[in-house]
C-alpha cells in the first residue's frame, strides 16, 4: 500500500495544514514589499511568471537597482529583475523575457482600471451622438474587430479616437463621406419614391 504512487483518493485527511495563508506582509509594511507585491508579471511564459510569483510570495524577489545588459542587443535595457532581455528583444522575438524559450507567453494584461476608465468614456460618447453618426460608429467599431492583429487596449484607444472625431464633426455631414461603405446607408433620405 505505501508503495502505491499517486493515490487521488486518500481517506485520511493531511496531517500537517497551514491554518492561515502565508503573508509576506505580515511584518513588513515597507513600500518596497508594497511595490514588489504589486507588480505585474508579463512578457514572460507561464513556468518563469510562477517562478517569479514564487519569488515576490516569499519575498525572494531582488528588484534589479539598476538595468540589466540584454543578451540579445547589448543594450542596458533589462528593466525587470530575472529577464534576460530587454522587452524590446522579448516582443520583437515573440520569447519568454526571462528564460528566452518561445513558449505560452502571459500576456500582460492591460491595467483594470484603464479599460473600465475607456469603456466608460466610449459609452458616454457614445450615448452623446446622435442615431446616425452611432450607426457609423459601430459599423466602423465592427470592421475593427475583423483586425485580431492589433491588440484589444491600442483598438480601443483608436475606436475612442474615431468617437472623438465624430463628436467633433457632429455638424459636418460630409464627413460621412470619410467612411467608404456609407452608401448602403442613407437613413431618412431614402423614402424619395
Ligand atoms: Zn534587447
Ligand atoms: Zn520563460
């Protein structure tokens, strides 16, 4: 029985448990952990971001003081602590920053509160234009979306810009002339029979 390797389905409970989850702030307030602790960990694959959590969880993580040279340009351009590269390099050769192995890549995720900040401005706008110039923006907004190169964050600052513009143009009815595929759209002009 004790030879048995990988029984899922024990009976007896672990003897030894943590009661609590480790803190690694438990006595330690400085802002350095605070920082540390807030870091998000990005360009890097799935093994190297947990090393890397690992790291920060039990404050093994040593902030670099000042950049590191990349093994791929030269440069002193390695910003983040353990990445052998600097991102440029990283992004530029679709690798892992740190281990450099092109494997599943974390994305960085986009700041939470600059996409809510974004979606919240495009609703607003939005909301302002008026039926016409709405029915532009969202053929434009799903035209967009044929794109899957471009990445979601810098669409989405593009598709505000558009908003804006045509917020701006609000009067200006030649500039739905801008939009190629207007034709098959004249609204209330149409009914002329
Ligand atoms: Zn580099
Ligand atoms: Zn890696």
């Amino acid at each position: 029985m004790s030879s048995q390797k990988g029984n899922s389905s024990r009976s007896r409970p672990q003897k030894y448990k943590n009661r609590t989850a480790f803190k690694n702030n438990l006595h330690d307030t400085s802002n350095k952990t605070k920082m540390i602790n807030a870091l998000q960990i990005g360009d890097v694959c799935q093994r190297c971001k947990d090393i890397i959590e690992w790291k920060i969880k039990y404050k093994k993580y040593k902030p670099l003081t000042q950049p590191k040279k990349c093994v791929k340009c030269g440069n002193k351009a390695v910003k983040r602590a353990y990445n052998i590269m600097c991102l440029e390099c990283a992004h530029k050769l679709a690798v892992c920053a740190k281990c450099g192995q092109s494997k599943d890549l974390v994305e960085q995720l986009p700041n939470e509160q600059e996409k809510i900040k974004l979606d919240e401005e495009m609703k607003a706008l939005l909301k302002s234009l008026p039926e016409r110039k709405r029915r532009t923006f969202i053929r434009y907004m799903n035209k967009k979306e044929e794109n899957p190169e471009i990445d979601e964050n810098s669409q989405k600052t593009d598709i505000l810009d558009k908003l804006k513009s045509l917020k701006i143009n609000d009067n200006d009815d030649e500039f739905d002339g801008l939009f190629s595929d207007e034709s098959d759209f004249d609204g209330s002009c149409s009914d002329e029979d």
